[in-house]
C-alpha cells in the first residue's frame, strides 16, 4: 500500500515537472504556456491509457517497466537541462526505486509478459 502512495506522490511529481519544464523553455510567453499545460496532459493521457493500476490496456513486466520509464526520462532531462540536477537525480532515484518495487524482477518459470486486455 505505501508502494502505491508513493507511486502516487511521484506521478503527482513527474506532472508538476513536465509543467515547470515546459514554462522553462525559450520562447514567447504564449508557446511556454502551451508547453506547460500541454506536455503534463499529453503525460496524463499516456499514461491513464497504458500505465494506471486500472487501464483498459495495461502493459505487463519488462513492457510496463520501459513505458514507465520514458517519460520519467523526459522529466529528467526536463529539469537537467535549466540547472536542477539535484532535483533530477532525486526524482529519478525515487522513481526507479519505486518502479522496481512495484513490478518485481521476472522469475524463472514466469509467464511472457503480453499487453493486458
């Protein structure tokens, strides 16, 4: 159950970094706005699609590992790139230790991990 809290906690995370991140960028006010409000709720979609406890189309184990990763990279490099390296770094590593407790290491034995229906 805290696994989940914490998951919780670091969507909410990876979401306010995609907006931060794309307020940051060079450009006229309007292109920023459209930035931050777009690449959270493109995120949002991404991932109530695919990655949620509760998606139509849930991936499973090495997939569902990958497509949680990627846009968790993005936000990486996303606040990297201004000068937070510190917040980076310990978004990632709270996100990856998270990630590797929600879905366990395959087993010897274990079925082929396929996209849920």
């Amino acid at each position: 159950m805290v696994d989940l809290a914490v998951r919780f906690a670091v969507e909410m995370a990876m979401y306010t970094s995609l907006a931060y991140s794309g307020a940051s960028i060079a450009g006229p006010v309007p292109l920023r706005a459209a930035f931050s409000a777009l690449a959270p709720l493109g995120a949002l979609v991404v991932w109530s699609q695919y990655l949620a406890p509760k998606a139509r189309r849930r991936h499973c184990g090495r997939t569902a590992l990958a497509a949680e990763a990627a846009p968790f990279g993005v936000v990486i490099i996303g606040l990297g790139a201004p000068g937070h390296v510190t917040l980076a770094a310990s978004l990632g590593a709270v996100a990856l230790v998270n990630a590797s407790l929600v879905h366990p290491a395959k087993r010897a034995g274990d079925p082929v991990p396929t996209l849920a229906r």
